[in-house]
C-alpha cells in the first residue's frame, strides 16, 4: 500500500544531516525502520530507496549507517574516495566516517598517509585536487575493511587476487557485507577460461559483488566536468545502495542487470586501446582509427557474447560499452602508451614506457591483451578475433605495427551480412505504450 509521506519525511538527506548528528544516525534510523513496518509503506523511497530489502540488510541498517571501505588509492581510487565521501557526509544511510586503503610510500621522506590525512589530497596521484576531510588514509589494509559493511575494490588487477587472499585471512564476519568492483581486467581460469574480477571477489571472499565502470578518466571526473558510470549487478537491491552512494550531479549512474557484460566492456576497451595507441604511433587519421576501434569494438561483443550467457545489448551502448571504449581510444592511459611504443620502434619496453609515463600507476591493456590471447588460442579462435590477435603480436612478439593496418587492408570481398546475420532491435517494454499512445507504425522489414 503506497501513503503520502508527510513534510517530515520528504526531507533531503542534505537536511537530514543539517537537523541530525552522526553520532545520532543510528537512532534516527531505528524509528524510520520501525515506522516503516507498521505502516507498511513506502516510506524509505521518499529518499530514491528501494523497500525490498532482504532482512540481512535491514537488520545491518538497524545497527546505524553502513560503513564504507575504498581499496586502493591510485588517481581512479582516490576520485572515487572523494565522490563517496562527499556522498557519505549528506546521508543518514552512510557513515560519515570512511576509509581509503592507501599503499605506504615516501614522499619527500614523509609518509604519503600523513600528508594524505593532513593536507587531505593525494599529493602522488592525484595532486591539487581538494579530498574530503572525512575521508582517511589508512595503510593498514585491516584497519582499513574492520566492520565494514559496503567493499570498493579501486585497485590494478594483477594485485586483487593476493589482496583478496589477505583480506580472507583476517577472517572477518562478511556476513552482512557487499562488494563492488572498479577493478578493470581479466583472469583466466585453470581451464583456459576468462574469469571476471567480481567473479574472483566473490569466490574467495564469498561476497555478493556488483561492477562499475564507465567512461571515466579521473583527472577529468575529479574536476567535476559531467561524465556517467555504469553498474552492473545481479541483486537490485544492491544496485540501489551503490547507486546513492556514487550518484552525484556530475557523475550519473545507471544500471544494467548485466555483471558480465559490464566487466568485459571494462577489460577488453583497454586492449582495443592498444590498438588506437598503434595507430596515433602510426600518424593514421581519423578513418584508420575509427576503423579499428569499430572492429575491436565488435570482437568485445563477440567475445562476451560467446563466453558468458545473458549478456545484453542495453550494455554495449551504456556508459560502460561503447562510451568508456570512445574515451579510452583517444585519452586514456594505455592510448598514449601503445602510441610511445611504436614510435620507440622496440627500444623501449613496456615496463619502460610504464615508468616513464604513469607517474606510479600500472598499464592495463599489455596485461590483459596477453591473458585475452591465452584464452583466445587455447579455443583456436584466432580467426574470430583477428584484431586482438594482431594487438598481442605488435606488443608481445615484435610484428611491426604496420600489419595491424595490413590485417584489414585485403582484396578479399567481405561478406555481406544477411537479415538473418542481423540483432533486431527491440523497443523497450517501458517505451511500448507511448509508441501505442502516438499511433506510431512502421511496415515490417523485407527477410
């Protein structure tokens, strides 16, 4: 049964907080919780909430705001320690309270979490931007996640799995704790197999993981300029909690019951990326280049389309799909990598270009380009996946970056697709009535 909330209940978490202290959420939120069942209502959406929350969940609630855990704190980890922070201090559904794990390193022989915490901005990694003073460094990864309830996993992808075989070993009660991967890679299983980073959190930590990603380059999320991220997720309700905690005007979320589909997008961009790096290394235009990433772009598709079931197409044209490859190919870190590379012509290597270039941060797409060719080969799918087969052999074993050019440059006709080859559009059941409404017709398509 819907009941109009009152005056007192459509405030704003922004003067929730103006009217309750932190340390007075917990209360507060018992009585809304209490007011909740025997009403019977919708009371909790008056804040964008969904009301059909496990028990777990409100049971955690009912214990105070959740507390939040960011996992790294590169430049990417630390933009969204800020966004989550800021988000933290103007709900009474988060603590405001929330830690950054930060890897100890010296900074002009001072500690980079005393000058995180002290001058509140990651001087390393994402210098002269203004950090949250309620956002704490901590380079204790325990003291970090202790009684966490909400896990953001910000961290390269060479280093989740040990990270969360530590975390597994300080034997923490998870069970009323949920994940979320930012994490942008790909594993491959003893059976030659590609695994997912929420697939890895989830089997070693036995934690319900969702996904996020975008097209999001830091330094320009961390300045405010408008941008749009993508969840991916199994449990709407959990959709919903991540969406409040990282939804800002600037940085808008969707979600897309599409776990998979939103961490292939996330991983495979990174090696198309390669490729449009090749090609700026080359002194290729515009149409090169839109070429090959247009390729690349239907050999990710293909790619989860043929190893993990479910995947839909809403996906490839979210934030997470075509959007982050667009941004990726002409301003991310593996683009101007893969361009150095091929103007060193093989002098410099790519831990050297690594080093010369990231400031600290680690490249993606090398690795995941060398993992994406193991499983491609092992399924002897090479001819499936010419692109990414030709990016391995440019990085990986000295074929000169021309042939990525000459692998589509041929005399061979290609095919011409058929009705059948073809995916139908679909109208989305939410737009049905309206085209209904409109009297709107079109003759159907000649098979």
């Amino acid at each position: 049964m819907q009941i109009v909330a009152s005056p007192v209940y459509n405030l704003c978490p922004e003067k929730w907080n103006s009217i309750i202290p932190n340390n007075h959420k917990t209360f507060f939120f018992k009585i809304l919780l209490i007011l909740n069942f025997f009403a019977n209502s919708t009371l909790i959406s008056a804040y964008s909430f969904s009301t059909s929350y496990s028990m777990p969940l409100l049971q955690t609630l009912s214990s105070g705001p959740l507390k939040v855990a960011v996992i790294g704190s590169g430049n990417w980890g630390s933009v969204i320690g800020k966004i989550v922070a800021s988000n933290a201090k103007t709900s009474y559904i988060f603590d405001e309270n929330v830690r950054i794990w930060v890897y100890e390193e010296l900074i002009e022989g001072k500690k980079l979490t005393e000058i995180f915490n002290q001058k509140h901005e990651n001087v390393k990694y994402l210098p002269g931007v203004p950090l949250p003073e309620n956002l704490t460094a901590h380079s204790s990864l325990k003291d970090t996640i202790r009684d966490a309830n909400l896990l953001v996993f910000v961290i390269p992808h060479q280093f989740l799995k040990s990270t969360c075989e530590t975390i597994k070993a300080f034997n923490f009660n998870f069970t009323n704790t949920k994940a979320i991967s930012l994490v942008k890679g790909l594993y491959i299983d003893n059976n030659n197999n590609p695994k997912l980073s929420s697939e890895l959190i989830s089997e070693i930590l036995g934690l319900d993981c969702s996904v996020l990603s975008g097209a999001n380059v830091a330094k320009d999320v961390a300045k405010e300029e408008f941008s749009e991220a993508t969840i991916g997720f199994d449990d709407k309700e959990s959709a919903d909690v991540w969406q409040q905690l990282f939804d800002k005007p600037y940085f808008k979320i969707t979600g897309v019951p599409d776990i998979s589909g939103v961490e292939v997008c996330g991983a495979l961009k990174n090696v198309i990326a390669l490729a449009a790096g090749f090609c700026d290394g080359m002194d290729m235009g515009s149409n090169t280049k839109a070429a090959i990433i247009r390729q690349g772009f239907e050999e990710l598709r293909l790619f989860s389309t043929l190893f993990y079931n479910g995947t839909l197409e809403d996906t490839f044209f979210d934030s997470a799909g075509i959007a982050d490859t667009i941004t990726t190919c002409f301003g991310g870190r593996n683009l101007r990598c893969a361009a150095e590379f091929v103007k060193s012509k093989g002098t410099k290597s790519w831990s050297q270009i690594e080093s010369e270039f990231l400031n600290g941060q680690k490249l993606q797409g090398t690795l995941t380009c060398y993992d994406l060719f193991k499983i491609i080969t092992s399924k002897s799918l090479e001819q499936l996946f010419p692109l990414f087969t030709v990016t391995y052999k440019i990085a990986y074993e000295g074929m000169s970056s021309d042939e990525l050019i000459n692998e589509f440059k041929v005399k061979k006709l290609r095919r011409i697709k058929s009705y059948d080859d073809c995916t139908l559009c679909v109208l989305p059941a939410i737009f049905k009535d309206k085209k209904k409404e409109n009297g709107i017709n079109y003759p159907k398509c000649n098979s």
